[in-house]
C-alpha cells in the first residue's frame, strides 16, 4: 500500500503474515527519504497504516520489529502509536556486514482504540 499525505505518495506500508483465523499481522513500511523529518507527516502516515489494519482488515493484533539501533522508529511506533516491547531477538538482522539485535512490537486492538 502507499502511503500519502495530501494526495502526495510519501512511502510504502507492507502488511505481511496475515492470519485471519488469529486475526494478526506483521505492519512495516518505509518513508522516502526526503519526507522523514518531516515527523508529522511520518506519524500521519504510520497511524493510517495501522488503523488501515484494525478497522478495514479487522486485526485484533498488529506486530512490529525493528532494529535496536533505529531509535527514531521505535519512538513513533512506542511513544505515538502505543506499540509495547514484548522482546528482543538477539543478532537477528544481517545488514551492511554486521548483525543486529531487532526489538519485537506489538499492540492489541483495545490498546490501539485508546490511543
């Protein structure tokens, strides 16, 4: 899916695993460089994607992963969307010749109609 702010394609969102009988998935995405600092746009964009997976796909959970390093995605995902840790994979994530620990996201519907 693409993700727009005003008509203006600013990023991609990938819905993955998705289990209806669970009524789960795995929410990732990306923001075109030019547009991520601007934060309003990007928490716009994330929040869309993830009330596109509760209230269209009708999910009762929506998991996330990131890398430990990527401190900005876990403050939108954390701080703004209401996303709770529940673990870190160790050495997961090979990328540009080092491995990197990620840090397993999720939230529950109820969770996210009280944001």
């Amino acid at each position: 899916m693409i993700a727009e702010n005003n008509s203006q394609p600013i990023g991609v969102a990938i819905y993955s695993e998705i289990n209806y009988v669970d009524r789960s998935l795995s929410i990732s995405g990306s923001i075109y460089s030019q547009f991520r600092r601007d934060v309003n746009k990007v928490k716009d964009a994330f929040a869309a994607g993830l009330d596109f997976a509760f209230e269209i796909l009708n999910m009762f959970r929506v998991e996330a992963e990131v890398l430990e390093s990527n401190v900005p995605a876990q403050q939108l995902e954390i701080g703004y969307l209401g996303f709770v840790v529940e673990g870190i994979r160790r050495k997961a994530v090979y990328k540009s010749g080092k491995y990197y620990n990620s840090v397993m996201l999720g939230i529950l519907r109820d969770e996210w109609e009280q944001c």
